[in-house]
C-alpha cells in the first residue's frame, strides 16, 4: 500500500484516505458474499514472463500449497 495520489500517477483521480471504514460491494442482485475458492480452475489462462542479466539456463519452483487451503 502506499499513499500517492492516482493523479501523480495517472494524471486523473482523487484519493481520499478510508478510515474506520469498510468497503462494501454487491452485484446487481443486491447479494454480497461468495464462495469461490482459488484454484486453478478458477483462473483464466495467463503467463508470467521476466528478465534476468544472467546468462544460462535458471528454473524456479512454485509452491501450489495455497490452492489446497
């Protein structure tokens, strides 16, 4: 989180800081909640992609451990 004003960056906007307050949404219907859980099925198809200033080959792990919860 940071506090920079949406106009410094995108050159629109106004922020006004949220205090002892919550944000409250709902759909159409007027129903708030849910029940989807994160998996991956409920992903839409993405990729990540990034640089490095190493040459050679390089793998990394993803821990899926959060998807279970």
């Amino acid at each position: 989180m940071n506090s920079t004003n949406p106009a410094s960056v995108l050159g629109f906007g106004t922020w006004q800081q949220i205090v002892d307050k919550f944000l409250y949404c709902a759909n159409s219907s007027n129903q708030t909640g849910g029940s989807k859980k994160i998996t991956e099925a409920n992903l839409p198809p993405h990729k990540h992609t990034g640089t490095t200033s190493d040459s050679g080959d390089h793998q990394h792990t993803i821990d899926r451990s959060f998807l279970n919860q």
